[in-house]
C-alpha cells in the first residue's frame, strides 16, 4: 500500500483536490488544504525534503511581489471602475440610444442588448456590471413588448459574458499573469474573437427573428419616441464617453502610453467623473463600488495563495512530469490535446469558477501546450473562450445568478437557464472556431520576426592600412 501511494502521488493528489472541491468547501483554502496534506505525506515517504516546504515563503512573497503582483494590482482597479459604471447611468443612455436605433427591427432590443454589452465588456472588464445593469433596465422593456422569456434572458446572460473575452477583460489579465505573456499580446490576440462572438451571437438573433418572429417583435411605433437629431443626440450621449473610457483604458495600453495598471487607474478615475457629471455620484455608490472590490481582490489573493501552495507540492511529487507524459501521449497530437483540454475545462466549469481553474489548472496544462509548440497567447484566448461557458451553466452560472437576482418575479430560474443554452453552443462553436482556425488570433499579435542565428553573416570593412615596407637586400661586403 505504502509503495502503490509513493508511485502515484501525483494523481492521487489531484483526485483528492477534487474530492475536496466536491465536498463544497472553499475553493482557498481546498486548495492550500490539500497541498499541506500532501506535503507532510510527502516528506514522511522521503519524496520531498522538508526543507523543500520553505520555499513557500518565496511563493507567497512573489504573488505581491516584482511584475506579477503589478499585475494583480489592476483587478480593484478594473473591478471598481466596473461598480462604478454599473449605477452611473451609461448603460442606460446606451441601451435607450440604441434599443430606439435597432426599434424598427424584429430582434431590434436583443440587437441592442449584444451591442451595449459588448461596449460595456470593454469599458468595465466586469460580468456583473454589465448583467446586472442590462438586466435591470432592457428586461422588463424586452418583456413588456413581447419578447420571449427565454430568449430575452438568454440574450442579457450572454451579453454580459462577452465582457470575458474583450479587452481590458479581467480574465486575460489573470491569463497572462498565469501564463507569463505580455497583456498588451492577450488583449490584441481577442480582438479577432471577440467580433466573431459577436457575430455569432447576431447570427442567431437573425435566425430567430425569420424562424420564430413572434419571439422577437420589433417596437411598436409609439415606442420609439425618438428620431432624426434628437435620436442622433441621444446616441451620441452614450457612445461619446464610451469611447472616451475606450481612450482612456484600452489606447492607452495599445500605444504603448500606460501598462494595464496605470490605465486601469485612469478607467476608475474616469468612471468617477462620469458618475459626477451624470449626478449619481454618492458616498454609498462610492462605498458599494470599494466593498465589492475589496471582496472580488482577496478571494483571488486568498485563491493564489492555496494555489500556489498546491503547485508547489504538486511539483515536487513528480506531477509537472506525469501530467506532462500523460498529456503529450494522448491519441491525435496535438488537436488530440486541445479537444481534451476544453471538454475537462468545459466538465470543471460545472463545479469551480473561472479564478479556481486560471490558477490551479492551467498551470499545470500550459508547459505541456509549451512543449507541443502551441502558441501560449492563442491557447490563453481558446481556454477564456470555453471558459465563458462556466458563466452560462449550472449550477455556478454566475451570469445566471446576476439575472436571477434582479430578475422579476415572474420570470422563473427554469426560463432563465433554458434560455442560456442556445447562447451555451454558440460559445462551443466559438471555442471550434479558434481551434480550426488560429489565424483568427495569431493575426492581431505583432510579433517580432524570428532570426536564425546560424544564417546571421556579419562583414567587416578592413581598415586603410600603409603597404607594408619594402625590404631591401642588405650591401655585400
């Protein structure tokens, strides 16, 4: 028995992280939990030194420590400048703007939902800022002029997960962070997907719209109070301090003028003056927005920490190696890997959240997509992509939980997660869609061109240099 559990620590480590998770206790301290447990078991079987368990110490110093903690220091900012944005009134004069633009069109509000969350994903970085806000104001105007329940609901859901995917997305801050790539390389690489998500989402709109228009009925004339300059004003009211939130958050990084930290502080500062000027900005808006960032920053300290508490063991059992050799001998090479890897993130997504997976799975999966030669940028971008789905389905949707918290009380849970499930496949087509087609990502990273050093020849020019002097036959005597 000792012998059987010295050869397989690595897995059994793994099966009991997940026995933990199962067993519903906090993701953190699981996480940390198991490591400890298997580190004592370890250094009694004489796997690893006790002396190893030291470098704990550097592991934990390092999450707040040189750039990665710089990086982590832009989720309250990102976080805040979401809860800001949520109650300052932007969302509405958008969804108002252009629910009254898209009006005349059967699916016209659903048009406008996927639209306004797409500019509020890449405003605010956060899901619940923009579910919450959409849920609140286009639901019960989508519901008084006839759209279906589910429909209507899904729509909202999915809107607002696109803010995963499209920068300044906390996800792909946390990605490139876990997987040690350049921020400004993850947020070109999901300008590609991010317009093919949105495509697919009003592909589908227009489906329903010609099979089943009863479900998405244009605005009946009176409703659309507003045209001609007075809805151009309208229009311009909500997209001119969008794009300049855009300026502020996502140009700036792109030329080069501020890193993702320093332009998440320009957002919130920005966000802060939008409330102003719209007169919304209070003190319980401003301590709302500060207490639900101090909640979101030290679930994901307090998840890093048991991560890399875990990683840590995890590591000095032989786990880098088995899941290496298990990984790399799957049938199919290397589309063999990449079907694996999103069917076991699209299982786990069922039982942990995105901050559990991004920093206790993917580091174990990333140096195995390393060695096969997978562009780490594109691998990043395929997993937040399949990982939205874990926003969209039970029984942690948290995208449904947000719906479902400011939902009517009419609409029932049941309506609200049938709704999501269309909205579910066309992410799984999304992720089909970055697999068979890289290029969608690879084409918006500038990349350095690569030199092989074995064809690099380098000329010198040889000085001007005096004839040598003549020597002359010395006289004979």
């Amino acid at each position: 028995m000792i012998e059987f559990i010295r050869s397989n620590m690595a897995p059994l480590m793994f099966a009991g992280l997940i026995v933990f998770m199962l067993f519903g206790y906090p993701a953190a301290f699981s996480v940390a939990a198991v490591g400890l447990l298997f580190g004592f078991i370890g250094i009694e079987l004489g796997l690893i030194e006790p002396n190893f368990l030291g470098n704990l110490v550097y592991q934990v110093y390092s999450i707040v420590s040189d750039e990665y903690g710089a990086l982590l220091l832009a989720i309250p900012f990102f976080t805040f400048m979401g809860a800001i944005l949520e109650r300052s009134g932007l969302a509405e004069d958008l969804l108002d703007s252009i629910g009254q633009l898209f009006g005349p069109v059967r699916g016209g509000l659903s048009y406008a939902v996927i639209f306004v969350g797409a500019i509020l994903g890449a405003i605010t970085g956060t899901i619940a800022a923009s579910v919450i806000a959409m849920a609140v104001i286009a639901l019960p105007m989508m519901l008084r002029y006839g759209y279906s329940t589910r429909h209507a609901t899904g729509v909202i859901a999915a809107s607002g997960t696109i803010t995963q995917l499209i920068p300044p997305s906390l996800v792909l801050i946390v990605l490139a962070g876990v997987l040690n790539q350049s921020v400004g390389a993850m947020y070109a690489g999901a300008i590609g997907p991010s317009l093919i998500q949105i495509g697919l989402f009003c592909g589908w709109v227009l489906i329903v719209s010609l099979i089943w228009p009863k479900s998405v009925p244009a605005l009946p004339p009176e409703a659309r109070t507003l045209r001609g300059w007075a809805l151009a004003k309208k229009c311009l009211r909500g997209i001119v301090p969008s794009l300049g939130l855009m300026f502020l958050v996502l140009g700036t990084i792109y030329l080069g003028l501020a890193t993702p930290t320093e332009a998440g502080a320009m957002g919130a500062v920005g966000s802060l003056l939008l409330a102003a000027v719209n007169r919304r900005l209070t003190w319980p808006l401003t301590y709302q927005a500060m207490s639900s960032t101090m909640r979101l920053t030290a679930m994901v300290v307090f998840i890093l920490i048991g991560a890399r508490v875990f990683s840590l063991v995890f590591q000095g059992v032989g786990g880098k190696v088995w899941i290496e050799d298990w990984l790399t001998s799957l049938p199919g090479g290397v589309i063999g890997f990449l079907i694996f890897v999103n069917i076991f993130i699209f299982v786990l997504a069922f039982f942990l959240d995105f901050f559990e997976i991004a920093f206790i799975v993917i580091p174990l999966l990333a140096p195995v997509a390393a060695k096969l030669g997978i562009d780490l940028v594109w691998f990043g971008l395929m997993i937040c992509a399949n990982m939205q789905t874990s926003f969209m389905h039970p029984p942690f949707g948290f995208a449904l939980f947000y719906l479902r918290g400011v939902a009517p009380p009419t609409v029932r849970t049941a309506d609200i997660y049938w709704g999501a499930v269309p909205w579910v496949m066309l992410q799984v087509i999304l992720v089909a869609i970055l697999i068979f087609w890289p290029q969608s990502v690879t084409y918006w990273i500038d990349r350095p061109a690569k030199i092989d050093p074995s064809t690099i020849k380098i000329d010198l020019p040889l000085p001007d240099l005096p004839p040598p002097p003549i020597e002359l036959d010395p006289p004979r005597r």
